[in-house]
C-alpha cells in the first residue's frame, strides 16, 4: 500500500467513509459508479490519497446510502481536541 500523504485526524474521516462502504455491502466500484467516478478515486480515498471535500462527502454517503450526518457524528467523537489542518 501506498504511503499515507494525510495522517493525523484525517484518518478518522477516511476510517470512517470505509467503515460506511463496507456496512452497505457495496465494493468501491460500484460507490464509484453512483458517483461518476472511476473505482480508483474511491481508492485513492481509502488509501489517504486524496482529501475528500465536503460535498464529494455528501455524495458518498447518499450513493452509499448512510446518513451523512451519522456519519460525521462518528468523525467527530474521535477527533482529538486540537485538528492540525
């Protein structure tokens, strides 16, 4: 695998779009395909390749069809106090 360019609290955010893909028993091509993307930009994300923006989080969790706000409420419980940006 890929050295990680993000590390820190971004692992939560990226843990936890992975926990929500594989609770929807959907592999990432097919999130990729609702999306209109390519099964390697879902990797690329998984992997801590690539940043997710917060609408592409949005359109991740609807074509995964988990509460987005769920989703961030999961993020947020472990991120630590201080986020490094």
């Amino acid at each position: 695998m890929p050295k990680s360019v993000f590390s820190g609290a971004h692992r939560h955010v990226v843990d936890a779009l992975v926990a929500a893909r594989q609770r929807s028993g959907l592999t990432q091509a097919q999130v990729a395909k609702a999306i209109g993307r390519d099964q390697s930009f879902i990797s690329l994300i998984e992997n801590s390749q690539r940043r997710v923006d917060v609408l592409e989080f949005f359109a991740l969790c609807r074509a995964m069809n988990v509460d987005a706000v769920g989703v961030l409420r999961e993020i947020e419980a472990k991120l630590p106090a201080k986020i490094d940006i």
